[in-house]
C-alpha cells in the first residue's frame, strides 16, 4: 500500500511541477510580449514627436519674429480670453475663464480650429475649451488671431447664452454657425460673418505633415521587425 501511495504522490507532484513550469513559462511569455509591444508603442512615440517637430519647426519660420513658443500660445489664450470678456460683459452674462488653448497637429475634419460643442440648451457641459491646429497657426498666425479665435470664442459665448436649436433639416455644423453664432460675431465687429464660416488656408503643410508622420512610423516599425529577426 506504501508503494501506491509513494507512486500517487510521486505522480501528483510531478504533474504539479509541470504545471508550475507551464505557467512560469506562459507568464515569461506573456511579459516578453509585453515588453516587445511596449518597445514598439515607444518607437511610434518617438516617430510621432520626430514627425510633429519638424513640422513645427518649419512652420516657426512663418510666425512673429522675436516670440517663443510659449510666448505665442500665451498670446492665443490672452487674445481668446480678452474677446470672451468683452461679449459676456457687453451680454450681462458672468465672467468665465477659458480653459488652456488645446494646440495639436491635426484636427477633426482638418479644421483650424475647433470649440466645445454644446448641442443641448438644458445639458450644457460648463467646461469649453478652444482646439487650435499649432502648425497652421505658426504658419498664419495674424488670421488666426483676428479671424479663427474670434470664431470660436463665438461658438463658446453661443453656449454660454444657452446654446443654440438645430432644425431637423440641418446639419450639425449649419446649426452651430447659426442665427446666435452670426449675431455674435457681428457684436466681434464682423459685418459678413458668414464669410468666416470656413477657413481660407493653405492646408498642404497638414498633408505634408500627415504624410511625413506615416513614413516616419513606418520607418520605425520596419527597423523594429529588422532588428527582432
């Protein structure tokens, strides 16, 4: 009886052992995997920021001499903030600060700018924030100032006097450069706001730059795939 219970555990244990070794080696695996794709996840990074760089670069030679960087942005927030004063004060309406301008390389739909968008009158989300592509206003940095920001401040002071209704037969973006949004501008001091409703720019540094970062990731992650092999 000794002996079947010595074979049972003997059994037992080396089917444990196994199971360890099975799971010690399926958790290496999976931490190895882990490993490889958070390499890879940082070359894309380091792709996209190369990328994003140099289209900044190249558009810094467009924008004001003498100014940084920050002195720049600094200059988009006071200018947006400054506008957003005048309207709510001239309307009666409380003084709100304006969340920091969100600058980045690509916008939704290719837009130059871009503002909180507040659909329903009874749910405003009382959080607005003005989006700006970096690279088109470094490049047009003067129609940015009088023309893009203007625009969306007039999108923000529009939400903040209670939003604006959307006719079933409108688009979202017709709604939203509406009767309010015209009238606002016009108190701004546009006399044609519709004219304003799309932005005239130059957009081919934005396919440039689109391009660019989609050689520079895939430049990347070939050399990643060469390196492993």
């Amino acid at each position: 009886m000794k002996w079947i219970n010595r074979i049972f555990v003997t059994t037992l244990a080396a089917s444990v052992l196994f199971s360890f070794a099975v799971c010690v080696k399926a958790v290496s695996d999976v931490q190895t995997s882990q490993e490889r794709l958070n390499e890879t996840l940082e070359l894309i990074d380091n792709a996209m920021e190369d990328a994003y760089d140099e289209a900044i670069r190249t558009a810094l030679v467009y924008a004001p001499d003498g100014l940084s960087i920050y002195q720049l942005r600094g200059s988009a927030q006071k200018e947006a903030q400054r506008l957003l004063d005048k309207i709510t004060d001239k309307r009666g309406l409380p003084r709100y600060e304006l969340n920091a301008i969100r600058f980045a390389g690509v916008l939704r739909d290719g837009a130059a700018g871009t503002a909180t968008n507040c659909k329903d009158p009874e749910g405003l989300r009382w959080s607005f924030t003005i989006s700006l592509n970096e690279i088109l206003f470094f490049r047009n940095y003067e129609d940015f100032i009088y023309i893009v920001i203007p625009h969306e401040v007039a999108h923000i002071v529009s939400c903040l006097s209670g939003g604006f209704d959307k006719k079933d037969d409108e688009t979202p973006s017709q709604a939203a450069h509406g009767e309010e949004w015209v009238q606002i501008m016009k108190e701004l001091g546009f006399v044609n706001p519709e004219k304003y409703i799309e932005h005239d720019l130059d957009m081919v540094p934005i396919e440039m730059y689109k391009r660019n970062l989609a050689n520079k990731v895939s430049e990347a992650l070939y050399r990643d795939e060469d390196d492993k092999e």
